[in-house]
C-alpha cells in the first residue's frame, strides 16, 4: 500500500440500526479475472500483490485501519413501485473505506460475497457473467463521462451455480466496486418506515459531513432540506448522463439510487442499439416502468420517495421546493450531456434544441446505430471526412440526413485536438450492446478464452482517453 493510501471506517458513525456485521463466504477457488489498476493505483493500492489482492478482495482480509469486520447495509426500497421491507444487504457487504486526493470518502462494496441476514432464500453468490457484465457497463458508462461506481476487482471463486434465468450451472464470481457511497434512498425508508426520526437526523448527519457539505442548515430542518437539494441536483445531472450515454439501467427501484447521485448496481442493464424511448433492459419489466424514456420520471418518483421519509424532520413546503428543481435541473443538464456527447461547444438555447430535435428524429426514423452516430460525428464540423467512411456514409448522405448535417455544421467543435487520437482512426466505436456483451461471453463460456474481454476493456479505456468527457464527481 503506497503513501496515497488513506483507509477509512465512518461508517462505525452509524449505529447498528444501520448495519450488522457479517462473515464472507469461504471460497473452494480464487482466480483473479479483473484488476482495476488505474483505480487501484488512484487509491493507493496499486502496488499489492496478485496474492495480496486476492487476500483482500477475495477472502477479505481486512484492508490495514479500515473495516475490521465486514458490515451488510440495512434498507428497504421501492421495487417497481411497490415497497418492500424485505430487503437489504443479500449477498454483498461494505468491505471497507478510504479517502482519495481530494478527500473523498469511498467504499468498497461487494457482490456475490456470500448470505447476509437479509439474503432471504439466495444464496449470497454472483454469476462470473453477472460480474463480467457489471464490469463492462461500468467502464462503458465511465468512458462516456457519467458518474459511474467503479468495477475495481472480480474474482472467479470455483462454485457452480443455479439461475432460472440463464443456462445452469453457471460459474461464480465475487465482485468489488469502488464506490462513492452506499447511502441509498432505500436506507432512509427503512428508518422512516420504523419512524424512527432520530435515526433519519443521523443519516441526514452522515450524508453532508461526507458527502454533501454545502447542504448544512442552521437546524436539522434546514439541513434536510439542503440535502434533500444536493441529491435532486445530483440526481438530475445522473439521469441527463444515462440519457446521453444510450444507456437503460433497467432496474431503478429506491434501493438502487444514492445521495451521492452516483450510477450503480448493474444488473439487466442495457445500451440502446438504435434510439427508441420505449426500449426495455429488464424482461420482468412487463410494463415498461424503467423504459429507456422513463428514466427521468423514474428518478424524479424515486426523489419523492426520499423526501417523504425526510418529512420526520424538515417541514413538507421546504421539501417541496427542493423537488420542483428537479425538472429545470435536468433540461440544463440534458443539453449540455448531449452536446459533450457530440462533442460541441454550446451555442444558444434554440440551437442547441434545434440540434438534438433533428437528430434524434432523423435517428429514430432510420434506426441508425446510435453508437455508431455519435461516434461518426464526435467533433461535428470536424468529423464530416470520418463521417463520410463510415458504415454509415449512405445513410448521411441521404436527403433526410439534411438538416441535421445543417445544424451540426453550425456548431464548434469543443477541443478538437481529441480528434487526433487513435480512436478516431478506427471505423467503429467501442461498444456495449447486447450482442457485444453476449459474443464476448460465448468465448468466455465456451473455451474460457478470455483475450477478447480483455481487447473489449482496452478498446473501452482507448474510448475515455480518446472523448475525455468529465463526470460530475470523479
């Protein structure tokens, strides 16, 4: 562990209301299949050994001065609108914390580590395709600037296991994400649902020392408020990323949305092979809850959620005023997710809009490749000769493509030196579509020939390099 290593427990603030200690699974086997070392690196933890990162991140030794025992997180949630006190923690626990350069607390979290009080009937286990995939969105979603939890370690651990949903035995897995928080929306239900105001002023405590400051009122009312605000914010700017990215989480109940306004827990996850609103990642989602185009009421629904339970100690027209921000909030942070998408420079509001308005008709009327457009057309007025060899050079040739082409060659390219790097050189982009996820799982599966993930992942890290688009918090 190298001198940048700065372990952490602030989550011992919290009483047992909030958490319970719990043991990890023994494993029959531990073979390393991913590494985070640009994370680990960052967090001062780049230097362990592969037999010290399996310690650590597969049998969960305790990281020195951090968490001495494992914690599974309490809370409730909302799942596809309808609560349920059943839950928490079920196969996954808070292994650790530790602060980064900038100060900011950060928590390994765990999938697949083994049963928790609340595991109910599961088995506390991850499918390795459950955790192949979560490290391929994440790092998708990282590369196109949203503010993702970090796929930091996956670990193939010997189990053979049974799912309904996809062809069994399966192998298993143990994950960790780096994470800026695990304060769920779900915690506080479970403390509102108790009624339990003393722990809901605990958590709003919590939540601005670390993770909200600016939040801090005179009173415990002032200071719900105020976090209840940087969440709306935060949360806003979330939802603007996912629709900019393509991408459809698939499974937004309370439990999987945090304060910190950080994207995590990706399970059926999805990114839109051609622009269509009403595209689903979920097969259980019958209704079209979280549907690509929903997302944003859902997050909104989701916030209404929260500050119901911050009722206990803030008055309801100061929580109301909070969440009227929401829609201003995500209309900014919309046109300016989706111009750094495209990477141009802002120009009016009209323009902008008139932008995105012909491109996601034109797109929706072709069912063009929207990986493929926003990759062909990163940099605008710069990118017509790249555009122009594209898989996709009739289709912008054609009439309809008219006034998009227009519109595009209006704007300026922001930081068009981006353009030079290699990336842009290729035909097609670095992608994540389910038919990228499946292909590079049948080598996988099939002769356990994991080159192609591994090209995958370094095409994908070629993919942030190349677009350098900031995240809100990282």
């Amino acid at each position: 562990m190298s001198a940048i290593f700065q372990p952490e427990k602030a989550i011992l603030e919290l009483d047992g209301r909030f958490h319970s200690p719990v043991e990890p699974a023994d494993f029959p086997q531990h073979i390393t299949r991913w590494r985070n070392q640009r994370w680990a690196e960052n967090v001062g933890l780049g230097a362990l050994s592969d037999a010290e990162w399996i310690e650590h991140f597969g049998k969960f030794t305790p990281l020195k001065n951090s968490l001495e025992t494992p914690l599974a997180l309490a809370y409730h949630g909302h799942q596809f609108q309808v609560y349920n006190p059943q839950i928490g923690d079920g196969r996954g626990f808070l292994f650790a914390q530790l602060r980064d350069g900038q100060g900011r607390l950060l928590d390994f979290g765990t999938k697949g580590s083994g049963q928790t009080p609340w595991s109910r009937t599961g088995d506390g286990r991850l499918t390795l395709k459950g955790g192949v995939r979560e490290i391929m969105a994440a790092g998708m979603l990282e590369a196109l600037g949203v503010y993702t939890s970090k796929a930091f370690s996956l670990i193939e651990t010997g189990e053979q296991l049974h799912r309904h949903d996809e062809p069994s035995p399966t192998r298993s897995s143990v994950l960790v994400r780096l994470s800026h928080s695990h304060m769920r929306f779900g915690t506080f239900q479970r403390q509102a649902y108790a009624g339990d105001a003393d722990a809901i002023g605990k958590l709003v405590e919590y939540c601005i020392r670390h993770y909200h400051p600016a939040a801090a009122g005179a009173d415990m009312a002032l200071s719900a408020a105020g976090l209840l605000r940087e969440t709306v914010v935060a949360t806003a700017e979330l939802a603007a990323s996912w629709m900019s990215a393509g991408f459809v989480h698939g499974v937004l109940n309370t439990d999987n949305m945090v304060v910190t306004g950080e994207s995590f827990d990706y399970g059926p996850w999805r990114f839109l092979p051609y622009s269509y609103p009403g595209f689903t990642a979920a097969y259980f989602d019958e209704r079209g809850l979280y549907a690509f185009g929903r997302q944003p009421a859902a997050a909104l629904w989701n916030l209404r959620q929260l500050a119901s339970c911050l009722t206990l100690v803030a008055e309801v027209p100061a929580l109301e005023k909070e969440l009227a921000r929401f829609e201003g909030e995500y209309r900014a942070a919309f046109r300016t997710r989706m111009l750094a998408v495209l990477g141009l420079k802002p120009m009016s509001e009209d323009k902008d809009l008139e932008l995105l308005k012909a491109l996601f008709a034109w797109m929706g009327e072709t069912r063009a490749s929207w990986p493929q457009v926003f990759f062909d057309w990163f940099g605008g007025p710069a990118s017509g000769a790249r555009a122009a060899r594209s898989p996709l050079a009739k289709d912008y040739a054609a009439p309809g493509f008219e006034p998009v082409r227009r519109s595009l060659m209006e704007h300026e390219t922001d930081r068009p030196e981006r353009l030079a790097h290699a990336y842009f050189g290729e035909c097609r982009p670095a992608s994540a579509v389910i038919e990228d996820v499946e292909a590079l799982w049948a080598h996988i599966a099939e002769r356990d020939d994991w080159g192609p993930f591994n090209e995958h992942m370094a095409r994908t890290e070629d993919a942030r390099q190349a677009l350098r688009l900031s995240q809100a918090k990282t």
